[in-house]
C-alpha cells in the first residue's frame, strides 16, 4: 500500500484536468485531449492504489498513513 502515491497521483491528475480545461478554451483541442487523457491515466492509477488499501490496511493505519502522504505532498 501506498498511499503517498495515490496522493500524488490525485495530485497529478487534478493538474492535467486544470491544464486540459485551459486549452479547452485556447482552442488547443489536441492538447486538452492529450491531457484529459493523462489525467485519466494518473485517476486509474490512484484508483487502483487506493482499492488495495482497502482492502489491506485496517482504517486507523490508513488514516495516519494518508495524513502523512498529504503532508508530504504539500512539503515538497
């Protein structure tokens, strides 16, 4: 499990989708597809992390261990 890097996926997606929007309105549609698509790559990614912590970490653990990716995230 890693939650650091379901954070920092999360983290990756959100940009790409903010990116995607603003060249949505450039009028750049090959860009903002290229990058919707990155977007949905980084969201899958985390998905897939976050579905094995579910099931493989008892809540208290995730709770800290989530608490300490974000933390980490926001450091760097």
């Amino acid at each position: 499990m890693n939650l650091e890097e379901a954070a920092r996926q999360l983290r990756m997606a959100a940009h790409d989708a903010e990116v995607s929007f603003d060249l949505v309105g450039l009028g750049d549609l090959e860009r903002a597809h290229e990058n919707a698509i990155t977007a949905r790559a980084a969201i899958d990614a985390a998905e897939l992390l976050l579905r094995d912590a579910m099931t493989s970490v008892p809540a208290q653990e995730a709770a800290e261990a989530g608490e300490r990716a974000v933390e980490a995230l926001d450091q760097s």
